[in-house]
C-alpha cells in the first residue's frame, strides 16, 4: 500500500552504532500509521542480554509523525507509552514505567533517534526499517 494515502505498517530497529554491540538495549518498533493525520499506534519491544525475567520489555505505544518538508523531507517521529515493572524480591509490587522516544528518519525509515525507558536513555541510536 501506498504511504501517501490510508494506513500502512512500518517496522523499525533502533540500535547503538551500525552494529549491534553485545549487552546494549535494542529497541524493535512495529507502528501502524494514518497517512492523513500523522497518528502512529503500535508496539514497542526492548531486548537486552540479561537474564530472565529481565532482558525483554513489550508495551504499546502511540504518537505522531511530522514531516519537515524542508528540501531534503525528514519524518520526525514522537512515541510514547508505558509498560509495568515488578519489583524484585524480597519486595512485592509494580509499577508503571515511562518510555518516550524521538527518530528523525528519512524517505527509506532509516535515520537516528533517543529513546528513554525507566532510568535509561539511550542516545544516538541508529534507525533502520525491517523488511
């Protein structure tokens, strides 16, 4: 389907350097978005080689794409959600965590990014789409 017109599905990396660097965050998007209204709905996922039950974060997240329209077009993405973290023993709980995220891509979805979950943000990630 056709970006310019209806919804289309775009699936993303965002990861530190060109490769991905062994115990870093890797931040996996899967965004449904409306072509009119710039709205972006989806998942986000973050994998990390860490040991069970830590390591791999799923939540829904939702935003807006903006596009320059400067010369050279470049989408600036804005996303954001939440996701539960449970405390580990000998506490008993949860808690609701932030993640915000902003990617500045071009006509190909490939480009740079941050994104901030919990205490962590991760800064100058590189963007690539996912076929």
């Amino acid at each position: 389907m056709s970006e310019a017109v209806g919804l289309y599905q775009v699936k993303l990396l965002v990861q530190l350097g060109i490769e991905p660097i062994v115990g870093a965050p890797t931040l996996h998007l899967s965004l449904l978005v409306n072509a009119v209204s710039g709205q972006i709905h989806g998942t986000a996922h973050i994998t990390q080689s860490l040991p069970p039950p830590y390591g791999s974060i799923e939540f829904p997240i939702s935003g807006v794409l903006h596009h320059t329209g400067f010369g050279h077009d470049t989408r600036l993405i804005a996303l954001h959600g939440e996701y539960v973290v449970s405390v580990p023993p000998p506490a008993i709980g949860s808690y609701l965590a932030h993640f915000s995220a902003a990617l500045a891509v071009d006509a190909e979805w490939n480009g740079v990014g941050t994104y901030t979950y919990g205490n962590h943000t991760i800064t100058h990630g590189t963007v690539s789409k996912v076929s």
